[in-house]
C-alpha cells in the first residue's frame, strides 16, 4: 500500500518538526522559535506555510507569500523549500510546489517566483525540472536595523 502524503497548512504542533527541517535547510531554530515564527504568520492571507506530512512526521515545508511590486502583474514567490533529507527523490517536492502554484493561482497571481542561493545547484536543477526558468541573476544586499534609542 502507497504512503499518503498529506499536505496541509502546518499548526502550532509542529513546531518541533518545522524547526527540525529548517535546522536540515541550514537555518538552525528551535521549536520554541518555529512556534513564535509561526504565530507571527497566523492570520496573514498573504503568506502560506504548507507542510507535506505522514507516518506522524514532516517530511518538508514550503512557505508562499503574495507579492505586491507596484511594476509588476500579481505574483507569487516561494520564501522557502525544504524536504527532509531521507525523503528527497520521493516526490514530495514537487507535490510541495505545485501546492504553492494553487495557493497563488487561487489569489489570482499570474506567476511565482522563488530565488535560490548560487551555491544551491541540486535546487537549480529541481526547479528547472519542475518548469521554472532563470529570468535573471543579481546580487541580494542586506542592512540590519538596530533598533533607535
């Protein structure tokens, strides 16, 4: 018999879970801060965060969220992808972004979009697998904010 895989909004419960996954992505978290990101998601329509789950466990996450850039039609991005490492090659990737693709559809995007590290090459090669095209290349610059006195 087939494992059903089902895909669903995560829930405060899986925190352990989603910050186990997101450790496995390379962004270390604990629970208690998976459950306070979560929380702060809760009740935003503009942002998903779909989990593929079986057997009681994660086996990945995507995050979508609705854009809205003045100069550009409605679109979707993919903030985040990640599939347990001993599942990949078992399909849930892609069940996971097509997931995504019928959230943004549903909120009338015409596109999504995800932006992937240079260095994630493995990832590159999915996404082309799975339809996406490379539209362009640029540099991602960061500033912290540190809170004013």
């Amino acid at each position: 018999m087939a494992e059903t895989i089902d895909i669903r909004p995560a829930r405060p419960e899986d925190a352990s879970e989603l910050a186990r996954l997101s450790t496995q992505l390379g962004y270390p978290m604990t629970a208690a801060r998976a459950e306070t990101q979560l929380a702060a998601l809760a009740g935003h329509g503009d942002h998903a965060l779909l989990v593929a789950a079986s057997g009681g466990r994660l086996d990945g996450w995507i995050q979508v969220s609705f854009s809205r850039i003045f100069e550009s039609p409605a679109t979707a991005e993919i903030a985040g992808l990640v599939v347990d490492e001993d599942r990949r090659g078992a399909g849930i990737g892609p069940r996971l972004v097509s997931a995504a693709e019928d959230w943004a559809r549903g909120r009338g995007c015409a596109a999504i979009r995800v932006r992937s590290n240079v260095v994630r090459e493995r990832a590159h090669r999915f996404y082309e697998r799975e339809g996406y095209a490379r539209i362009k290349v640029q540099q991602v610059f960061e500033k912290p904010l540190p809170k004013k006195p």
